[in-house]
C-alpha cells in the first residue's frame, strides 16, 4: 500500500483516534484513548494488512501507554498506535492476541513488567519475572527504583 | 479410585549443553508426534530495558551492544538509528558505508554460525567443521576494523567511532574473495547433499498464514514467502546505494530457511566487496550535542530478523524509555504453528530454524494429563521401525534383513 493511499484509509477510523502525528515521511502516530484501541489495531492489522511488530509500555506521569508498533513493508512506514490508560489504580486494556497470535508474549511482558491486564488474554501467564518476585511490584513503573 | 491419564511432556532445556543460552520448551508427546509445546524463556533476564533509563544517550549503545554477542553490531546501529529519528540528523556518508560493511561483516559470521550448528544438531558434524573453520576469518576481520571479534562497539549518535583504515582496504578485498570462493563451494555442498534434502525438505513447515499471525521476521519470515527486509523495505545505512537482492523462498521448511540463509550469506559478501571499492571520502562522525524531547523508532536487519528500538526523550541526557525488540522474541513463539505434528527427532532441528538454535532430548519426564492415549513397549517399537522404513524408502535405500547384518 503506497503512502497516499495509507493515508486516505487512515481516515476510516478518525472518529476512534484522538490524533494524528507524523513526524518525518515515514514514521507516523495515532493516539488513541484505550477502549478504542482494540479497534484501531484490528483495522490496521486485518484491514490494511499491516505487519505487527511490537508493542511498547510506558509509564507517564499520569496514565500509562501502549504503543502498538505497525510497519507498512511495501513502504517502510512506522505507523505507531498510542493508547492512553487513564486509570492508574487498576489499569487495565483489551489484548488484542486473540485475532493477533504474535502479541502473546509481549502483552504478557508488559502485564509483568507494568501491571497491566489484557482482557480477553488466552494465557496471561508470568513471562519476563522469575517465579519468586514478589506480586504487585512492577519493575518498569517510575515508582521502582532504579 | 480416581483415574489418572498419563501423557509424557520432553522437556528440552531449561540450560542447553550446545548453546550457551536459556530456554525451556516442554513438548507434550503421542508415540514420537509432538502434539503440543509450551514455552518459557526468560532465565537470561537483565533488565537491559530498565538499565538503558539510567544511563546517558552516549553509554547506551555499549549497553545494547551486550543484550546479544552475534547480533553486537545490529542493536547499538538500531539504538542510534532510533536517536537520529529524534534529532533528525543524518550520519556522513563513509559512516553509513562503515556501518553497512560491518553489519554485512556480522551477517556472515551469523549465519555461518547457524549453517555449523544444524549441521551437528541433526548429527552431520562435517558441515559443522567447515562452516565454523569459513567464519573464522570473518572475525578476524572484524577485529582489525574494530579491535574486537564481537562486540565491536563502533557505532554512535551521528556516525561511527573508528574508521576502516585506507590501508587495509586491499587485504580485506583479498581475504572477502578467499571467502567468497570457501562460502561458494560450502553453499554448493549444502545444498546438493541428498542426506540434508530427506532431513531438511518438509521439515517443520511454516505457512504463510501462519507466519503473518506470528508477525515473524527475517529469514523464517523470507523463508516462508514474505520477501520483507528492513534493508530493503526502510533502507538505512548505505543499503539504497548498493546492488544486492533480498532471497526469499515459498516452501516455509527448514530447507527454504537454510537457502534463504547461506544464499544471503554470498549476497552479503558481494555487498561488502561493493561498498569497500565505492567508500566515500570524509569524516565518520559529526558531533550531536544534545537530544531534544521527543521519540523516534530505529530498526535494523540483524542476521535473524528485524531490530527494533524505540527510544523516548523528555530532553534530559538519559531516555526516558528504551524498548528493544530483537527477532527471536515474534520468530520464536511460532513453533507452535511448525512443530506441533511433527516427530520429535525433527522437532530438534525445526527448533533450532529460527536460528536461537536449540535441540533437545535429554530427560523424559511423565506428568498426569488429559491425553487418553498411551502406548506400550511393542506399539512404540513397531512405530519406530515403520518410522526407519519410511526413511529409508525416501532415500531408496536397499532394505535391510536382520540376517543380513
């Protein structure tokens, strides 16, 4: 899929997004609030046939986000998905695993290292923690030393 | 009287005896078919993530370059890639040549590693000993250009720390075409060996489909079909500048992925060749002094697949956020989809496909289970032998009698 035409589809799901960034010709950022993520990464992984490469967590000062990060091969564009999680008590996000099998182990990282639940997870296991650190602290949080 | 089912679970790890890396796989197991495998990793944790939030932009790279030996020149140009994003700065030339010869430098010493080690899993040691004796002076090479045979620690923010030396410009051409003619005739070797066909072809096949859901990279995704390569697809480096094909092949098995592999390592040795006779003139590095808030992705094509980093700034001296994506961690979890259904002898090469290279069988472990079959001491026996006859049909050879032997 060309930029151009990127683009124009983009604007199929801009009622879901909160903005659009782009910061050189190939890197691109959707921020999105996190119910509506789901439905964003859907479309661009079935719809526009995206590859999936990662998912980032990240502890801000006043929510949590997870950044979805997508590649367009044909053009080598980064179109990254920005979930804000406003609840910082009992944050908490739909996996997007089970129409996406490659998110498994990374949405299980960032439940082990933030704290955060994935709805719906298949298998929402201990991945990156040894069996004997303690519940309920998460390593990548900002209150954690370093 | 409760009831209990057994199923045997072969657990492959959790430390392997070839590879000095950690991981644990437990193959549930009917007669010799896998019938499901779980995974655990992570025994080789060290935080590199959270460690890169207290270091300064400029220490990083060293950091990043030890989160893998092999792949020690791949991560710290993804990190400085991910910085320049931000910054918006873009090297000189001869450093995007110097990073191109040393990352191709590093894919050949990789895959060469790889060619040697599924030779010896699947017990053909002869591969093993050329491969390995091939790669030797790769990094005897990349020693003379960086002082070191890994972690070569030459990239930073806005170019390169050493350059390659004019001087030794025609010694690096004589020895890449010494290697050249050595990785040729191995190639050919390789591929047209029939013990390495009935072993490889058919083998821990994975499907197109199945590799887009995993989202797998590199050469088990080019193996499958999907001709995706960062060099190619969002060029960095002086890759743009050169002559050079991406190999992909359609068939997914494990065969496809050794093509793919020992194809690339001769695309890789013609990069090299082309980018010494063509290296520009000039400095290697231009001074970045400070990193504005911001963030910015870098990727790179490491041997096994796509680099990736993500690195966030609030325009302090240390990021904010560091994440790194290294290729095993999406090619990995897709053994689900290549070795469920597959005998457990050729599950020990499927794992090692990927190239985290790992083999297995050393203890048999029998837990209570669901599974409601079960086999006794004869039925094995007798799936053994139909197993040995097929092979031997494959390959035509003359059946045996036991009062022949």
């Amino acid at each position: 899929m060309q930029q151009e035409e990127l683009k124009n589809r983009l604007s199929e799901v801009k009622d879901k997004l909160v903005g659009i960034e782009q910061t050189t010709d190939d890197r691109i950022y959707l921020s999105c609030e996190a119910k509506n993520a789901y439905g964003v990464t859907r479309f661009l992984f079935e719809d526009l046939a995206l590859r999936f490469v990662i998912a980032t967590g990240i502890d801000s000062d006043d929510c949590f986000e997870i950044l979805y990060h997508f590649s367009n091969d044909e053009t080598g564009c980064i179109i990254t998905v920005k979930a804000f999680i406003r609840n910082r008590e009992k944050p908490s996000i739909e996996s997007i695993t089970p129409f996406l099998p490659g998110a498994e182990w990374i949405e299980r990282e960032i439940h082990d290292l933030f704290g955060i639940n994935f709805e719906n997870h298949p298998n929402l296991r201990r991945l990156i923690l040894a069996d004997n650190w303690p519940e309920g602290v998460y390593p990548l949080r900002k209150e954690v030393k370093k | 009287m409760k009831k209990t089912v057994q199923k045997p679970i072969l657990a492959v790890g959790p430390f392997h005896p070839l590879q000095e890396e950690m991981e644990f796989f437990q193959l549930t197991l009917d007669g010799e078919i896998v019938t499901d495998i779980d995974m655990r990793i992570s025994y080789n944790h060290r935080g590199i993530e959270k460690i890169s939030e207290t270091l300064q932009f400029d220490q990083v790279p060293f950091l990043v370059s030890r989160v893998c030996g092999i792949c020690s020149a791949s991560h710290p140009l993804a990190y400085v890639q991910a910085v320049e994003d931000i910054v918006g700065v873009q090297p000189p030339e001869r450093a995007l040549y110097v990073r191109t010869i040393i990352n191709e430098l590093e894919r050949i010493h990789s895959h060469m590693l790889w060619v040697g080690l599924a030779g010896h899993f699947i017990g053909y040691d002869t591969v093993f000993m050329w491969a390995w004796k091939y790669r030797e002076p790769v990094l005897d090479l990349l020693e003379e250009i960086t002082g070191n045979r890994n972690n070569y620690g030459n990239v930073k923010v806005g170019g390169c720390r050493e350059d390659i030396q004019d001087e030794i410009i025609p010694k690096m051409l004589k020895d890449i075409d010494l290697l050249e003619q050595k990785v040729e005739m191995l190639t050919k070797a390789v591929l047209d060996d029939p013990v390495l066909h009935v072993r490889l072809k058919g083998v821990g096949i994975l499907s197109k489909e199945d590799a887009i859901a995993y989202a797998v990279a590199g050469p088990t995704a080019r193996g499958s079909g999907i001709d995706i390569d960062v060099r190619h697809d969002d060029p960095y480096a002086a890759y743009s500048d050169l002559d050079w094909n991406v190999i992909s092949q359609p068939e997914g098995d494990v065969f496809a992925k050794a093509v793919v592999r020992l194809l690339e390592t001769l695309e890789a040795v013609k990069m090299i060749k082309e980018a010494l006779n063509k290296l520009p003139k000039g400095p290697v590095a231009i001074e970045v002094k400070e990193i504005p808030p911001g963030e910015g992705c870098g990727r790179v094509e490491a041997p096994r697949g796509e680099n990736f980093h993500y690195v966030r700034s609030d325009g302090g001296n240390r990021p904010i956020r560091h994440k790194i994506r290294a290729p095993s961690y999406v090619n990995v979890p897709s053994f689900r989809a290549s070795c469920i259904g597959q005998h457990i002898a050729d599950v020990t090469i499927t794992l090692a496909a990927v190239d985290p290279c790992y083999s297995c069988t050393e203890r048999l472990a029998v837990v209570d289970g669901h599974n409601n079959v079960s086999h006794d001491y004869e039925t094995l026996l007798r799936m053994s032998r139909e197993k040995t006859a097929r092979i031997q049909k494959e390959i035509g050879a003359p059946e045996l009698k036991l009062e022949d032997l």
